[in-house]
C-alpha cells in the first residue's frame, strides 16, 4: 500500500489526477484496502476541478470507517473551491469544525480560494 500511496500523491504533484485514480483502482482490484493516506492522495489528486470524484472518494472513505483528517478535508475542500463549489466548500469546512477537528492556514486558504472562484469575495 505504501508504493501505491507513493505513486498515487506523485500523480497528484505532477497533475495527473485519471493516473492517481487508475492507481487508486488497480490497488483495490489487487485486494489491497485503501488506507487514509490512500484516500488523501486521490483526494488531492483531484484538485484540478474533479470535486464529485473528490466526494465520491470521501464517502467512501467513511463507508469503509475510516475518520477523515484535518488534511483530508482540506484537500477536499480545494476540489471543491476549484469547482466552483464555494458553498459544498463552506459545507465541509463546518463539518470539519463539527467534527472537532481544528482548521489550519491551508483550510483557511482552501476557503477563501472557494470563495473567490465562485464570485463571493465580497
């Protein structure tokens, strides 16, 4: 798991979110069970405006009975903002409060990137 973890945050890094996702696949057709790492890096990988496979990964993270991180959210909360999605962002960045878990400068900075690419920066 932790190669295909590795390879999956590389896809991410260097934009290439169908290869994270392809990986992503291929490691659970081999019997291999995702692990929160896993989830983060596909997550991650779909920063590039891919915020429904973004939220398809999510819920199934929490099928599976993994808790989401503050780093996970925080990447989701990015698919969401490069969507368009200010609003799902926001949704996510309450649960995320919620949830106990505490925002950092990067949710911060996820939030507010939401907010400007769905025209609310007033």
């Amino acid at each position: 798991i932790i190669t295909y973890n590795a390879m999956i945050s590389a896809c991410e890094k260097g934009k290439q979110w169908e290869t994270a996702l392809r990986f992503f696949d291929e490691l659970r057709e081999r019997g291999l069970r995702p692990d929160l790492i896993t989830y983060g890096a596909a997550i991650a990988a779909c920063k590039g405006g891919q915020w429904e496979k973004a939220l398809e990964l999510f819920d199934s993270l929490q099928r599976r009975g993994l808790e989401p991180s503050g780093i996970t959210y925080n990447a989701l909360i990015s698919a969401c903002g490069r969507g368009g999605q200010w609003e799902r962002a926001l949704g996510l960045f309450e649960e995320l409060q919620r949830r106990g878990l505490e925002p950092n400068v990067i949710t911060f900075n996820a939030l507010i990137s939401a907010y400007e690419k769905g025209g609310q920066w007033e």
